[in-house]
C-alpha cells in the first residue's frame, strides 16, 4: 500500500509541475487557475493547496511574477509599453503599468528609460 501512496504522490507532483512549466514558458497565455486545476486534473481547491505547498507561493502569485519578469526583459529589448503589456497577457495598459509599479517602484516607462541609457 504505501508504494500506491507513493506513486499517486509523485503522479500529482508530475501534473502541478507540468502547470508550473506552462507559467514559466507562456506567461502572456490566458491561463486562470481554472484552466491549470483542470491540466493538473485537480479541483481548483486541491490545486491551489498542493501548487502552494510544493513551490511556497500561489499560482496566481508565481504567474504574475512571472509576467513581470517577462516585461522587465520586454522592455529592456525596446518594446513599447502596450506592446509589452499585450504580449505578457494584460489586456489593459493601466492595469499592467500599475502593477508594475507596485511589483518594483517605478513605471514600466521610467524603468524602460532607466535602462535603456
């Protein structure tokens, strides 16, 4: 019995890293904890608990990390910041440039400029 146990284990580890592998790699798809739980093949609950559990923070929270780490690089390379934003998944420019400056202090412009020299 406990090389079942096992296994499930390791089965629903394989399934919350396959969500985790979609967040890193398409940040700007239209992925809702909805759609991972039903990849994962876990209620949206259990997901969330086990996501959580396995990488200590949400999948909500590592997506949006996530998208921000993306449009920090987006904009270094000379995308505007609509383009940006569009790209990494916010359909509204007042939506992602504020929470990029709650994610790292300044506007996606400000920082566009302060490194782009």
């Amino acid at each position: 019995m406990p090389r079942r146990k096992w296994a499930t284990r390791a089965e629903l580890l394989e399934r919350v890293e396959l969500t985790k592998k979609m967040i890193e790699q398409s940040p700007g798809q239209n992925l809702t904890i909805a759609s991972l739980s039903r990849i994962a093949g876990l209620s949206e609950s259990h997901f969330i608990r086990l996501f959580g559990d396995t990488y200590g923070v949400s999948p909500r929270k590592m997506l949006s990390n996530q998208r921000m780490a993306t449009a920090k690089i987006l904009l270094v390379q000379g995308k505007d910041v609509t383009s940006v934003a569009l790209e990494i998944g916010y359909l509204s420019v007042p939506t992602f440039c504020r929470r990029f400056k709650e994610a790292f202090g300044e506007t996606p412009k400000d920082y566009k400029n302060r490194n782009l020299g």
